[in-house]
C-alpha cells in the first residue's frame, strides 16, 4: 500500500505544522465502522494516519507469542523500514500494550532505515500502532491526540467485526448518552498538555484538548479575555511575541513561559503554529506542557554541582597545598639526612597525591554532562593509550563515534586502559569497540578477569586488589558515565579477562562491530 506524498495544504494542517484538522479525522474515524473486516480496518486507520499526519511509515501489530507481527505496513518510499517482526520483552510496543498510553521516542541505529523518531499507541488489547518519522520534530501534540482519536475509533470498529455487529455510527451507539463537551473534558484530564487558540493580541478564543484550567481558571473564564488577565507582564509579552511571530512568518514558534509566585512558580514550554482564519480574524493555536518537575530537577542539579565544585575547591587548596609544603620540606631534607624512613614518607606522600587527584575526578565526574559533542572512539582510545603508555597492544574495531564530554569520556578511556595495564602487566592487550547491537562500546584486556561475585563490588569506592591503589579508577569511570547517562557493567571477555560494557550511549555515527 503506497501513498502520495502530502501537498503544502495536508503538511499545513498536519502534526508537521503542529495542527491536525481534528473535525476531518473524526469524520474519517467514524468511517472505520463501515468496513467489514479486521484487516479492512486496519489497512484503513494505516491509510488515514499516513495521508493526514505526513508521517513517512505506518505499521499495525498484532502480538504473536513474544514478538508482533505487522499485519499492515505503509510507508512512503524504501528511506524507512518498517520491520514485519518487533520483539516483544521491554520493547517500546511491548510496554505500551501492557501499560496503555502513548509512548514516543528517539531510535538509534538503522533497524527502521532513516527514521529517527517513533510514536506508538495500543490498539484492540493486544496489538499496537507504530508510526515512524525522519523528522526530528516529526510528533508534535498534535500528532499524540489524533493517534490516541483515530486508535480508539479503530477499536470501536475492530470491536465491532469481530463480535459480528457492524454499527454504522460508531461514536453514537457505543456513547449514546455522552455529549461533545462530556467528551472533550474526559479527554481534558487525561491528556498532558493544553491546547489554546488564541488571535493576534493573545485573547483566548478558544480551549482545546489538555488541562481545560490555567491558574486554577475554568474554560468559561478563559475565553474572551488575554494572557495579560492571567500572566505578569513579561510573560504575556513572550506568548503574544511568538503569536505574531507565528502569523507573520507562517512558521511554529516556540515559547518558554511560567506563571504563580515565587514559591509556586510552573514553568511552561509551548509550541504556537499559525491558524490563517478563525473567525474571519489570523489567529493561532498555543500547545503548552507543564516542564515545572523538569525545572526543579535542573535547579537541584545546579545545586548538586555546586556542591561539587565546593568540595574540590577544598580538594584542591586545603589538601593540595599542605602536601606541596610537606612535599617540599622532604625534598630539603632528604639532602641532608640518609634514613629508610625519608622514602617511606615520600611514598605516604605520593598516595597522597594520587588519592587527592582521584578524589577531584571523582568529584569532577559527577556533574551531569551538559556540553556533550561527537567524539571519536578510535582517536579519543588512542589518545588515552598515549596518557598512560603501558608496554603492551591496544587494538580499536569498528567505527563509533559517540556524544559525550571530550575530557571525561578520555578520563573514562585512561582509567580502564591503567586497570588493565595493572592487573593483565606486563603486556596488557586492550581491546575497544562498539557493542555488536549498536547501543554502546566495550573495553575489554587480557588479564586475569574479575571474579563473579565481584563485578559490582570493583565500582564501589575503596576497591581495590592493588597495593597502593586508591581503589577509585573504577568508581570514576562509573560515576562518569552516570553523568551521560549511561550504564556500565563488568563482564568476563570472550577470552577470558575483564570485559567492560557501556550502554545508553548514544552513538551518532558507526556503532556496529566490524
């Protein structure tokens, strides 16, 4: 089943534009009613979402055993796969069936072709509906409602073929006594986002889907009076700013606003896309989602990070120096006095030193990365083989590039290349390269390994099996790669030694093993 490519017009009112012809759709839903088969049905809802929400692939599963199986697939040309098999287990669609709601993501890797962006939501208990976009803004609010309208029309039509009743108006005898209204506020609570329409001088007109109040005003107290009525000035001037600028330029906008005191204060982003005529007036629709929980998790993570900061300040000056000092006046000494016990201090004072630069690591490791870029897996392995200088082999496969912070993702490089280089010596082969599935990369060496009972224990801070060790090359590496927002774990490698494997990474170029 093939489609058109959408014109100007179709993109216009679609999720693409961050507005859907909902009044269109809903009589095209009711329309599913009128097929007489499961698969008419289906091959129906697949058609509707393709043409309407220019998406570039539609698929329709249904569970088979542990996997889905794609009962219908369209997409517009061969630049986007949609597989005839998803697994099931943690898969996307596999929680969505079980857990309900509409769940979209970022994909890595090439399983979908270009796509980069899915959407799925449950349809009929035990299938679900996938939709596929190489737009990075591809599923807008918009696109949600009208996958969660369309779906549940679908349903209504699938119900009805296979307990053996086609009813031809589907929304009416399956909700004989719920009205319009009833409906959208049912929809209202559910739904996570607002939706305003608003003219040019940010006037409501209008209260679509999404949280029906706004500071605790009903929808009847809304309509016909401005943002200035229910924002400070600044903020109404930020929402009117990207109206315009929406009407004016024919382009989605977005706006970041917020609203209360100082104690209470949400925090919104918006999306305002052009409406060219409502009412015989330029108008525009104002699709906001509470980010209020995001905020405070930013603040605290501020905070936590200047925390940080203090502690290696302290690190830094407090400790450093008295050991410098000390350091020195050793040294004097040492010149003038011939004892066994001048080296046994100038040893103490050395772990000092490596504790006190493990310990600014550690602490420097925990920010949460928020200045990630490109990085090479092969230079960045290369230039950490050069830091440290074991007398031994380093070999890099394939070819990754991942987003992380330069400097700590080599930090991370450093440490496990002088774990190896301790515990394999004194010719350590060190292995490092993308994971077979395309979800992260390995370092592994040809050491003796680490026992089983261990592999949790060696990331914990102390740990060590080195005399003179600081027992936190392993706890840095771990703390940062929490701070991209990876996982880590110890393995045993395919020949024996100690295997370490990064996943959540995400990988932006290669990331498949050669």
């Amino acid at each position: 089943m093939k489609r058109t490519e959408p014109t100007d017009e179709e993109h216009a009112r679609a999720g693409r534009s961050d507005w859907v012809d909902f009044d269109a759709l809903r009589e095209r839903g009711e329309a599913f009613s009128d097929c007489g088969t499961a698969r008419s049905v289906r091959e129906a809802l697949a058609r509707v979402l393709a043409e309407e929400l220019a998406v570039d692939a539609v698929g329709i599963y249904h569970r088979e055993g542990d996997r889905y199986r794609a009962l219908v697939r369209d997409s517009n040309g061969d630049s986007v796969v949609v597989p005839e098999f998803l697994p099931g287990g943690d898969s996307p669609i596999a929680a969505v069936v079980d857990e309900g709601g509409t769940h979209c993501g970022g994909i890595t890797g090439d399983a979908f072709g270009e796509a980069t962006e899915y959407c799925v939501t449950p349809l009929n208990g035990d299938g679900a509906v996938l939709l596929l976009s190489a737009d990075p803004d591809g599923f807008g609010s918009e696109v949600h409602a009208a996958l969660s309208m369309l779906s549940g029309h679908a349903e209504v039509a699938l119900g009805d073929v296979e307990g053996g009743t086609l009813r031809r108006a589907a929304t009416a005898e399956v909700r004989p006594d719920v009205s319009e209204e009833e409906l959208l506020e049912a929809l209202s609570h559910a739904f996570p986002d607002s939706a305003f329409i608003l003219d040019e001088d940010g006037t409501f007109l209008d209260v679509l889907l999404g949280i029906r109040t706004i500071e605790l005003r009903p929808q009847e107290e809304l309509v016909g009076r401005s943002v200035g009525d229910v924002h400070d000035e600044r903020e109404a001037d930020r929402i009117v700013s990207a109206i315009r600028a929406a009407i004016g330029t024919g382009d989605v906008q977005r706006v970041e606003y917020s609203t209360g005191g100082t104690d209470d204060r949400a925090h919104f982003e918006g999306r305002v896309a052009p409406l060219p005529n409502v009412g015989g007036r330029p108008a525009a629709v104002l699709v906001a989602r509470d980010v209020t929980r995001r905020h405070e998790r930013e603040r605290d993570l501020r905070r936590q990070n200047e925390r940080l900061e203090e502690f290696a300040a302290i690190v830094s000056h407090d400790l450093r120096n008295p050991l410098n000092t000390a350091t020195g006046f050793l040294e004097l000494l040492s010149e003038d006095v011939d004892d066994e016990r001048i080296d046994r201090i100038a040893t103490a004072h050395d772990r000092m030193a490596a504790l006190i630069e493990d310990l600014l690591a550690l602490a420097r490791n925990g920010r949460r990365v928020t200045d990630a870029a490109p990085v090479d897996l092969r230079t960045a392995a290369e230039q950490a083989w050069a830091t440290v200088s074991p007398d031994g082999t380093l070999e890099v496969t394939g070819t990754t590039t991942v987003r992380a912070d330069p400097a700590r993702f080599r930090q991370v490089l450093e440490n496990l290349v002088r774990n190896a280089a301790d515990h394999a010596a004194p010719h350590p082969t060190v292995t490092i390269g993308p994971l077979a599935n395309g979800e992260g990369f390995y370092v592994a060496d040809d050491g003796p390994g680490i026992p089983g009972d261990e592999r949790t224990d060696v990331f914990e801070t102390g740990y060590t099996s080195i005399p003179g060790g600081t027992g936190l090359g392993l706890a840095i590496v771990e703390r940062a790669a929490e701070a991209h927002g990876w996982t880590v774990e110890a393995h045993e490698g395919e020949d024996g030694g100690a295997r370490f494997e990064f996943r959540g990474v995400d990988v932006v170029g290669g990331g498949r093993a050669d």
